[in-house]
C-alpha cells in the first residue's frame, strides 16, 4: 500500500498525519508510538514494532534456552 503522509507544524516540531486506512493496517491508534527506521538507500519504513526490543527478546530466548535447567531450579 502507498500513502501519501503529510507534514504539519505541532508547536516547534513537524508532525506526521497518518491516513486511517495506513493506520487500520498496522494496527496503531492515536497515542501510540511509530518507529522510523532508515535504510541504507536513505528510504524510511515506519513500524510499531521497536527493533531493538526485537532483538532484546530474541537475546532473551537464546540465554532462556541454553539456561533453562539452571533457570528452573531458581524458580523452585
């Protein structure tokens, strides 16, 4: 899907007015919190997923993994 995103003033700061179709799409509502991420070729992809909490958890599965024993004898 294409949209065309425009920018307004918001007191000393820019802000983007996201359509309601984009919005319905990735599932986000006013309040929520977009993640703009820039690729090598200067293009941006909005998400609101944050890539760094991805990868935080995906560090998290691998440690709970190779943990596990030692974790569930804590928990006792």
């Amino acid at each position: 899907m294409n949209a065309k995103l425009k920018l307004r003033r918001i007191g000393n700061s820019l802000g983007l007015i996201v359509p309601k179709e984009l919005s319905d799409q990735l599932h986000v509502k006013e309040g929520d919190t977009l993640h703009a991420i820039v690729d090598p070729e200067g293009g941006v992809r909005l998400t609101p997923f944050d890539p760094q909490f991805e990868a935080a958890m995906a560090a998290f599965e691998r440690t709970r993994r190779k943990y596990r024993n030692a974790l569930k004898e804590l928990a006792k």
